[in-house]
C-alpha cells in the first residue's frame, strides 16, 4: 500500500496534465485519470520492470484517451473547427513591438495543441510536458520511431507557426 502511494504521488501530476491537454475537458480527464489507476493496479503483474513506470501509465492512459476518441467522434466539419478557431485567434491591435504576456502565450500554445491531429498532440505532449524520448512514446503509441519523429516535427511546425501570426 505504501509502494502505491509513493506512486501514486510521483506521478499523478504528469498523468493529470497527460489527460487534460488530450481531452481538454476536466471531467474527461477526471474519469479516465480514475480508470487509468485501476487498470495500472490490475495489470501491475504485468508491469516490466525494465520499462520506465511512467512509460507504462502513460501507454495505459494513452490507450483509454484513443478509446474516448473512437466512441465520440467529433462532430464538428473541419470547416466548421477552422472559423471557431479563426474567431478565438482575431487579431489583435497591438503594437508590433509588444512583447506577448505569459498568458498570451499560455493561450496560443493551448489553441495550437487543440488544432493539431491527435497523433501529433499526443506525441508533443508526450516529448515537451512528460519528457519522454523517441523510444519511449514510440512505446506508449505503439508506433515506429521514425513515425513518432515525423509526428513530433509537424507539431512542431505547426506550433511555431501559430506563434509566428
């Protein structure tokens, strides 16, 4: 009992984060934050112990997030996404020379991560917020290491552009 709540502890922030920014609604994440720790503790025996823990709860939260995904598809036309993201990105009339608060930046990062496929959002957060390196996500994916490096470059691409308007 004690092992889990050393654990459960170390851990729980990163996988938290993990849940958040991959359904961008909290009682999603609350949920499968919940199932993500029941499945981890009914499948500890089959927990090698040469993979990294937070690989392992990672790929497990990953696997339930793809899940969600498959069930509620979204309902939204690409064109439709484009004008609401187009409407919370209006231009603002700042001086070119103003430098973006932390907020701002907090901002144009969370609406680049939701336009991005979710291959490729799942593989940025995975690398940037959870560390993880190309192995590594490529374990938590179930993908190659070459796809996991294509994805991680178009999100980034795709980030810095956002911040480049």
């Amino acid at each position: 009992m004690l092992a889990f709540e050393m654990l459960y502890r170390r851990h729980r922030g990163t996988l938290y984060r993990f849940l958040l920014r991959s359904l961008r609604q909290r009682a999603d994440a609350d949920e499968l934050f919940q199932e993500t720790w029941s499945r981890a503790i009914a499948a500890r025996e089959r927990y090698r112990v040469e993979a990294r823990f937070t690989t392992w709860l990672l790929q497990i939260a990953h696997n339930l997030v793809i899940d969600r995904f498959r069930r509620s598809r979204p309902q939204a036309s690409t064109e439709e996404a484009e004008v609401v993201f187009n409407q919370l990105d209006a231009p603002d009339d700042e001086r070119p020379d103003h430098v973006l608060s932390e907020f701002e930046q907090r901002r144009r990062l969370q609406i680049a991560l939701e336009e991005l496929p979710e291959e490729q959002r799942v593989t940025f957060l995975l690398r940037m917020e959870n560390g993880l390196g190309l192995e590594e996500i490529s374990e938590v994916t179930g993908v190659g290491r070459e796809t996991v490096k294509s994805r991680l470059r178009y999100a980034l691409a795709r980030v810095r552009a956002r911040f480049e308007t």
